[in-house]
C-alpha cells in the first residue's frame, strides 16, 4: 500500500530537523536562513587568515609563518569547493 503525502511530508521534515537543525528553525519562524551546503563563513575566515599569514611571512621572511600561512589557505580552499563530498558534492569513486 502506498504511503500517504502527509507521511512522506512528516517523514521529510524529520530528516530535515535532524540534518540541519537550524535551517529548519529558521522556516517555522517564516525568515529561512541558510542551508548547511551554502554556508561558507569559516572558510572564507581561514582563507583570510592564511593569506595574511602568507603575506605577512613574506614580510618578515620568516618560512614557517609562511608554511603555516600555505598551509591554512590551502585548507580554507578546500573548505570553499562545492564539488568536495563534505560539501554536499558529488561522491565519486577514484579510477581503477
């Protein structure tokens, strides 16, 4: 037997509320906020304090403060990439 609409919403909303708790909050009160896929502030901060880093390494010549800032950027790149799978990316298995 067929499941009924009204059980596939209740059963949508759940998962929802559980993947992405504050998304959900944020469409009861009428302002939606965000989905977790699109919310990239840490990134964008890493990515600006590795920059610094790497620029202010430059600086004062100084090779770890500009590994380290190589290193948080590189990072903080990653982070941004939509097709990365902790993103919500695609999943794809590496070639044989």
């Amino acid at each position: 037997m067929p499941q009924s609409d009204d059980e596939r919403l209740v059963d949508l909303a759940a998962r929802l509320e559980h993947e992405d708790p504050r998304f959900a909050r944020s469409l009861s009160t009428g302002r939606p906020a965000r989905p977790r896929e699109y919310r990239r502030t840490s990134a964008w901060w890493l990515l600006a304090v590795g920059v610094t880093m790497l620029v202010g390494g430059v600086v004062v010549a100084d090779g770890l403060l500009i590994a380290a800032g190589l290193v948080l950027a590189g990072i903080g790149v990653q982070l941004l990439d939509p097709e990365h799978p902790r993103n919500g990316g695609p999943h794809r298995r590496p070639p044989r």
